[in-house]
C-alpha cells in the first residue's frame, strides 16, 4: 500500500518535526520548514520533489535552514 504524504509525513517526520514545540524539540516545527522552502514562486511538485531529495540525502550545502542545522544538527536519512 502506498502512502499519500500526509500519511508519510505522520508516520516519519512528526516524531522529530512536531507542531507543538518545546524546549526539548529534537528538530525544527514543520510550519517552520516549510516557511523555509516555501518562498510564493516555487510550485507544489517542486516543492515535494525538493523534500523528498533532502529527505533522502540532507547534506550541509543543501541546507535551506543554517540557524536550524546549528541547533540541531544535520537531519539523519
């Protein structure tokens, strides 16, 4: 069965990226990470296609999120 990304995103991201925030936050909210990608020109599908490349590979120079990657450090695979 194929998850649609509502789904992906429960399952895989919520338990860092969560929406409550704390101070024991292990990554940044997700509405903040999308204000990063989303800059109003970028379409939906690239905006998907640019996550899910991160998603699969974060590396440092593709790091949209400098203060974030200092806080937390780089995002696992």
């Amino acid at each position: 069965m194929k998850l649609n990304g509502k789904e992906l995103m429960e399952n895989n991201c919520n338990s860092c990226h969560n929406t409550q925030g704390s101070d024991n936050m292990l990554a940044p909210p997700m509405s903040r990470v999308k204000d990063h990608f989303w800059d109003g020109d970028i379409v939906k599908k690239e905006l998907r296609n640019t996550n899910v490349e991160w998603c699969k590979k974060p590396t440092g120079d593709k790091s949209v999120m400098p203060g974030a990657r200092r806080k937390f450090c780089l995002m696992p695979r």
